[in-house]
C-alpha cells in the first residue's frame, strides 16, 4: 500500500532521495570519524566553539535573505524553546559526545548514539503521554544489552571504571537528542523544520562563542590540514548539507521510511573507523551492534 506522499513521486525522484538519504548517512557515519580528529587537538568545548560558530554564520546567509520576516516571527512566539533546542541539540549533545570520543572508539560511539530513538520513546513515554507497549519495551531492553556487550567485550581488552564512564558520557550525548526531538515536535508542527533546525543551529552558535579563550584563538593557526578538513566536514556536510536534503526528503517520502536510513550510520562509522582510523572492529563488537540495533528497530518498528 502506498502513500499519498509516494504517489506523489515518481521512480526517477525516489531513487534520486533514495540515493540522496544513503549519502546522507554515508556523510553522518564519517561524522564520528572528524570528530575523533578534532578532538585530538582541541576540548570538547573548544569543538563546540569551532563547529557551531561557522553553522550559525552559514544558516544565517541562508535563511536572512528570504525568510528574515518568518524567523523573526518564529522566534517572537518560540524563543525559550528554540534556545532550549539549541542548548540541548547544538551544545550539549556535541559536548557530551566530544567528552566521549576523547576516549572511546568512534565506531563505538556511533552505536551508542544510535539509542537515540529509545531515549525519545521513553521520554515520550514520561512527558507526552504516550502508551508504553510491550514490544518497545522488549527492544529498549535488547538494546541496552546489545550496549552492555559493547562496553564490556567490545573492546577485546579489560575495560577499566574509568573507560566506561566515557562510555557513560557519550550516552547522555543520544539523550540529549531525545529531549531535542521532544521539545521540537511541538516546535516543527507549527514552523518549518528546516527553519526551526536553523535558529536552533545558530542559537547553539552564539552559546559557543562563551568557550572562546585567549588560548584556542593563539592555538587556530597552528592546527594541522587534517583538523580544518574535519571541521569543513562537519560543518558544511554533516550539518547543513545533509540537514537541508534530510528535511526535503521528509517533505517528499514518508516519515518512517526517511528514518529508517538512520540504521546505515553504524555501519558506516565502524567502517570509516577501521579504515581511516585504525580502530578494531572486534566479533563482541559486532555481536552487541547487531544486538542494539536489532533492539532499536523493534522500538521504532510499527
């Protein structure tokens, strides 16, 4: 059975979204593996500083020329929730998974955040009322152990108290995100997703602009090539790129079928990991990721 939104598109433009959403997650799988540079040669608030400022620069040329009027009246009525948005989706997200990354692999890390769609259940759960199922429970719990795995086998070696509170970080950084997409979806119900995404983006920026010292702006211009090709990665690929054909694809395909590229990313992280980053993909590792997964698509599933 199709969609109304399906119908509306022919073969040629879904396999031209359908090749664009594999991209887009192609482009996020390879975000875990800038990050890991990035945060070799600066903390995780300098990250912040140095990704979100250039996002709020270019979304700010974007946007004012054409929707000045629309922001404005957007951000009249929404302001405390779009500065929430962009403390918990800009900051503390990327903070908490910079935090992470510092010691974790980043194939790791991209499978802790592929919880994301469970932490949303559950906090759609406390906050909106919606009702808790015994299948989504079964799959938060087979996620969560999928987790366990990861931590304590994936590795291959002994994992110490201190490796598995980084690992700990980085899962508030996908619960962050969940709080994010709460919050939003009365937000985007009522504006443009891509324009809610934009002043959420650029509020994050300004934020940013609080962890500026004297010390990064001495330590900029002596970063090497592979630290600035990271950043333009992350911040004109993952961020905008990607966040403007992510929201055009939801405006064309059903929602459930857009997200269901989200489980690619893993995929592709671990693979980017092992080969640009050396980073070991071990049988425990893979064994908990299917796991998790497995656990997560049974939350989103139907």
């Amino acid at each position: 059975m199709t969609t109304p939104q399906e119908n509306q598109l022919s073969d040629k433009d879904a396999r031209l979204w359908t090749a664009l959403l594999v991209l887009v997650a192609l482009i996020w799988g390879n975000a875990f593996v800038a990050i890991k540079v990035i945060v070799a040669h600066v903390t995780p608030l300098a990250f912040i500083t140095v990704r979100f400022v250039p996002v709020a620069l270019t979304f700010a040329l974007l946007l004012l020329p054409i929707r000045r009027r629309e922001m404005w009246l957007m951000i009249r009525s929404e302001w405390w929730r779009l500065g929430l948005l962009g403390l918990l989706g800009g900051v503390a997200y990327n903070g908490f998974l910079a935090w992470g990354e510092t010691r974790i692999a980043a194939g790791t890390a991209s499978l802790i955040i592929a919880l994301n769609p469970a932490f949303t259940y559950l906090l759609s759960v406390l906050f909106m009322g919606e009702r808790l199922t015994w299948q989504r429970s079964l799959g938060i719990a087979i996620a969560f152990a999928g987790l366990f795995v990861i931590i304590r086998w994936g590795s291959g070696q002994a994992v110490t108290l201190e490796d598995a509170k980084y690992a700990f970080i980085t899962l508030l950084a996908p619960l962050c995100w969940a709080a994010y997409t709460v919050i939003g979806k009365g937000v985007v119900s009522r504006h443009p997703p891509l324009l809610v995404t934009g002043v959420a983006m650029s509020v994050a920026g300004m934020v940013s602009l609080l962890f500026v010292t004297p010390s990064l702006l001495a330590q900029l211009p002596t970063l090497p090539g592979s630290f600035w090709w990271s950043l333009a990665f992350l911040v004109f690929l993952c961020t905008v790129f990607a966040f403007v054909i992510w929201f055009g694809a939801l405006e064309k395909m059903p929602a459930g079928r857009v997200a269901s590229f989200i489980y690619l990313v893993p995929l592709f992280a671990n693979t980017f990991s092992l080969l640009m980053l050396g980073e070991r993909i071990t049988a425990p590792s893979v064994a908990g990721g299917i796991v998790l997964v497995g656990g997560v698509w049974l939350v989103n599933r139907r």
